[in-house]
C-alpha cells in the first residue's frame, strides 16, 4: 500500500503538519478567530465559522506562548460543511525566517511522535 507521498493521485506539493493553534484574523473590521488543522510550507489549513472571499488577503495572528506572529496570507480555498463554509486553505505570501522557523518546529514534533 502507498503512503500520501508516494501516492501519484495526491495533489498536496508538501507534507502538512497537524496543529491545534489558534488564529485570529478579521474580516471588515469584524474580529474572527480559527484552528489551525495543518501546517505545511506553503501554508495552513483553518477550521474557522468565518471564511473570507477566495483570493483575499488576510493578516494571521499567532500566539504561540512568548512568541508572537502576524503572517500575510492569502485564502486559496474554502470547503463548506452543513451549508456553511467553515475551512479554508491559506497560502503564505512572504514566508520570512521567523515563519519557516515556526513551521519546522511542527516537523520536528511530529518525527518525535
């Protein structure tokens, strides 16, 4: 049996990482907050009550305990569940070091697992 990366009908370009942070964001002025399901290092998956419009840039906030992130993303794809659209799939805009540093540190603690 093939696992996700060996399988040819996979479209994911990178490995995702599970998380469980939270994000907030806002849409119009209008505070909103998400979970990060998975990480990768293109960009994250967000379980969310509020999905901006596809191809809208959005401003992440991260609180990761003293460390804090603002990360430009720009939302690639919403799925809907219950006739609302409750995930969506962001890309980074301008991964910087301190962001790829935040994102290797998922890698690391999923190998030890």
């Amino acid at each position: 049996m093939l696992n996700a990366e060996e399988n040819p009908v996979n479209k994911r370009a990178c490995k995702r990482e599970p998380s469980g942070l939270v994000v907030k964001f806002s849409i119009d002025g209008t505070p909103c907050h998400g979970i990060i399901k998975n990480v990768s290092e293109r960009g994250m998956c967000i379980e969310t009550g509020s999905c901006p419009p596809c191809e809208s840039t959005v401003n992440l906030r991260i609180d990761s305990g003293k460390e804090h992130f603002e990360i430009p993303v720009k939302v690639r794809r919403k799925e809907k569940a219950d006739r609302f659209y409750d995930i969506m799939g962001v890309e980074f805009l301008k991964p910087t070091k301190k962001i790829v540093q935040f994102i290797n540190r998922f890698k690391v603690h999923s190998e030890a697992e």
